[in-house]
C-alpha cells in the first residue's frame, strides 16, 4: 500500500513539471535560430553603421545585417548565418560568407 502511494505521488509530480517545462518551453521561445543557414545569391550594396553592417541581398527579400566587420564586395556570395526576430521582422545575421 505504502509503494503504491509513493509511486502515485510521483507519478502526480512528474505530470506536473511536465506540463510545467511545455508550457515553458512554449512561451520562452529562442530569439535566434539555433540552426546555422546558408544563403546564396548577389550582395548588391553594403552599408555599415557604427556597430553594424548592413547588406542588401538578392533575390532574398530581408534584411541581412553583421555585427562583426566584413570586407564583402558587391557580387555572388553564399552567406552562413542564423535568424533572429528584431522588432517583429525576421533578420538573418551573418556569421561567414565566401
């Protein structure tokens, strides 16, 4: 009777921090992608802004930006980077390129 009991209370707990760590887990999403992407097509034009560069690309239509300095020319390019949610829009930020 006694291991029975135990094992219902535990049973009771387990239910509970599982439903606890979903709804956690549903609610705390990640800001960034944790999975690396690679995008091909032509850098038009680079613009760069104290701390950050920004890259128009092609035939992407978002917004591509680095925090890092990049010495990227204008041309065909396969960029690797992860995507981030900025201000409810989607940035894919640049990680390397060749």
């Amino acid at each position: 009777m006694r291991i029975v009991m135990k094992r219902k209370v535990l049973l009771i707990i387990s239910l509970f921090l599982s439903l606890a760590g979903l709804t956690a887990i549903f609610f705390l999403k990640p800001d960034v992608s944790p999975q690396s992407l690679q995008l091909s097509g032509t850098v038009k034009y680079v613009s760069e802004k104290e701390k950050v560069t920004f890259i128009s690309f092609v035939p992407d239509n978002m917004t591509v930006v680095s925090f890092e300095k990049l010495d990227i020319e204008p041309g065909k390019h396969t960029l690797t980077g992860r995507l981030q949610q900025y201000k409810g829009r989607v940035e894919f930020i640049v990680e390397s390129y060749d």
